[in-house]
C-alpha cells in the first residue's frame, strides 16, 4: 500500500512542528520518496539523532506503507 507525500509531510510537521519538510516522490509509484527536513528542534542533535526524530515521527510507517526514504535533514541555515 502507498503512502501520499501530503501524509508523510503532515506526520512530520505534526511531531515536529516547526519542521519545513520538503518531499519528492522519486519514481511516480509513492513508494520511493526524497525528504528534506528543515527544524530549529535539530540544534545540537547529531544526524542519526535527527533521523531518528523524523522515524519516530513516521509512527512505523518505514518498511510498511513507506518502502523507501532518502532523508536529509537540517537545522535553518544550514541546508545545502
């Protein structure tokens, strides 16, 4: 089952709120998805801890309804 960008983004911005996420479906299929993710709440966190806050966000939709994730992660500023 896929999952739409507009829910991925929504999930996101729900847990973190101040987050400006970014996502690109990559091949069409809703399966395979590019995100960037933007948030002050990054301050200080290493990378995997900033993944790990956009996982969590996902309420275990990775590897279910969600196949494939290209994650970038950022604090404001810092985005390249």
């Amino acid at each position: 089952m896929a999952m739409d960008a507009a829910e991925i983004e929504k999930l996101i911005k729900d847990s973190i709120t101040d987050a400006q996420v970014t996502i690109e479906d990559l091949r069409g299929d809703g399966d395979h998805y590019a995100a960037m993710v933007v948030s002050p709440a990054f301050e200080g966190k290493s990378r995997v801890q900033q993944h790990q806050m956009v996982y969590q966000a996902l309420q275990g939709r990775m590897g279910g309804q969600l196949h494939a994730l290209a994650l970038q992660t950022a604090v404001p500023g810092a985005e390249k």
